[in-house]
C-alpha cells in the first residue's frame, strides 16, 4: 500500500516571540518493510537555520532556529510512503514464550538504536507500576506465547478503556490514565509498554499515521486524519519487533505508517522545543493520509 501524507502544524502566539527553536520528529525513520520517498519540509516564516540532529532512537530530528519576531508559525511535513503488504501478522502455536522472551531480551549484546535492551527498562514517561503489573499478570504469564499474550493485552486496553479525547494531553502520568481507565492512543500505549516492560519484555512507544476510512458514500475530509500512537515489542530473535496497537486492538498492519520508535512520548514528540516572549498560544493541526489510488 503506498500512501501521501501532509502533515501541517500551525502555531499562533498572542503575542510576539522574539526567538524560537523547535525539534521536530516527523521524516519518518527507516523501518523494515516501510519506504518512503519526496520528503518535504516547509516553515513559514523561513527559519534561519534547518540542521539534522542525531538520536539514540530510530528517530529523525531536525532542529530549526527562528531568530525573527513572528505571531504564528507554519509547519508543512509531506512524504510518500510504502508499506509492505503480503499475509498479516498473526499469533503461531510456536511463538516463543514471554519468560523465554525476557530471558533472550537480557541476553542480547546489540546495542544499536533499535536493540532489545534499551527498550526493556522504565522510562521519564513510563516507571514500573505494581497496579499495572497485577493487571496484566494473567495475560503476560511466563509460559504463554507472545504474540497472542500481547495481542490480548492490547484487546483488553481497547475493551477496558474509553477513548475520550481532550481527557487527557501529552503530560498526563501513565497512572492516572490507567486508574481513570480513560485517554487517547497516546495514554493506551504508555499503559501497555508499563504492562509488557513490568514483565521483562522489551516494549517501544511508536509515533506514525494510521489509515483511516470515510463512512460508506461520504468523502474524505481533507485534513481530518490524525498522528496515531501504538506499541512496538519485541517477541524474540525469531519473530523480531511486531506492532501492537491498543487503541484498535489489533496487530499493526499496512495501514500503521511508522515515524518513530523511542522509550515513550517524549522520545518522538511530533514537536517541542522554546520561545523567548509571547503569551498564550494556540495550536491547530491538519492531517491527510491518502492512499496513492484515491489520487493527491
């Protein structure tokens, strides 16, 4: 499935900023079985720098300076992007079993941006939870198999937990949301990497797009779409990183395009950074993810 995607973020502050630096996380990262080509990136006003920064993560960082006052900023991300297709990813009566995952997690030496180890300790937006780990003990017990463990925990996310938007925002402790059972894609996966990581199991916050359709003879709303969150573990050297995600749960499939994978939220934020002056500001968000068949 190949697909266009445009991303544009506009910033309005009620008063002038003198200077502004910004991180954005939005080329996507390579990713096996993801390509992507035509990436663009266009700020308004024009910053006086643009310059690439390295992460510890499979993260692409660029980092732009604005040393002129401005009230607003425009960001415009745009790409085209393949993703894999071929048989979903499913559970298999062989899978290994989630202590012999944990037990391979410990033993791998690979220490690059996209190792096991990294990934199996907390994080600033992710700690060790006891509550979450007592949760989860039934589905993640050492002798069941990982896949299927993992996709039931992600159907447990989705049925236990309302998706109510505006309940929460990129803030909000891992524990509040799961004590107040409610939150966005954001809150679903942080409970999931708490609940795998609780148990040895080295788990991933992952920041992408997800394909969404129209209600059956309505159009496509452009800008509608939305940035998704979802988990990434990883179920051994065999089986390798899978996507797993809460909010719809199900396995992550053609229609999950990847942007970035870190320890939580605060690893791949879309966007954060600082300004000098100003007030209050407001932010507006437009996403259209179109598959190359419907046409740009």
């Amino acid at each position: 499935m190949i697909y266009h995607i445009r991303h544009r973020t506009i910033v309005h502050y009620d008063a002038p900023v003198q200077l502004a630096r910004f991180n954005l996380r939005l080329r996507p990262a390579p990713w096996p079985g993801q390509w992507t080509s035509d990436y663009h990136l266009a700020v308004d006003p024009a910053p006086a720098s643009i310059e690439s920064r390295p992460s510890a993560w499979p993260v692409h960082v660029a980092r732009i300076e604005i040393d002129s006052p401005l009230h607003q900023i425009s960001i415009e991300s745009s790409f085209r992007a393949g993703v894999q297709g071929g048989a979903p990813i499913e559970p298999q009566d062989d899978d290994p079993v989630v202590g012999a995952v944990a037990e391979a997690a410990l033993a791998a030496r690979d220490m690059g941006s996209a190792a096991p180890a990294p990934f199996l300790y907390p994080s600033p937006r992710v700690p060790l939870l006891p509550q979450v780990g007592d949760w989860a003990s039934a589905l993640l017990a050492p002798g069941r198999p990982i896949v299927g463990a993992a996709l039931d925990l992600a159907q447990r996310i989705k049925a236990e937990f309302a998706y109510v938007s505006g309940a929460t925002d990129a803030t909000t402790p891992v524990g509040d949301a799961f004590a107040a059972r409610h939150g966005v894609c954001q809150d679903f996966a942080h409970v999931m990497v708490a609940a795998l990581r609780w148990f040895g199991l080295p788990a991933a916050y992952v920041s992408g797009y997800l394909r969404t359709d129209p209600p059956p003879g309505m159009p496509r709303l452009v800008g509608a779409d939305a940035m998704h969150a979802w988990v990434m573990l990883w179920c051994g050297p065999t089986r390798g990183w899978i996507g797993f995600d809460p909010t719809n749960g199900v396995i992550a499939g053609d229609g999950h395009l990847f942007v970035a994978m870190g320890r939580d939220y605060a690893d791949v934020a879309p966007m954060d950074g600082l300004f000098v002056g100003g007030g209050g500001q407001t932010i507006q968000v437009m996403v259209d993810v179109m598959p190359e068949e419907e046409g740009v």
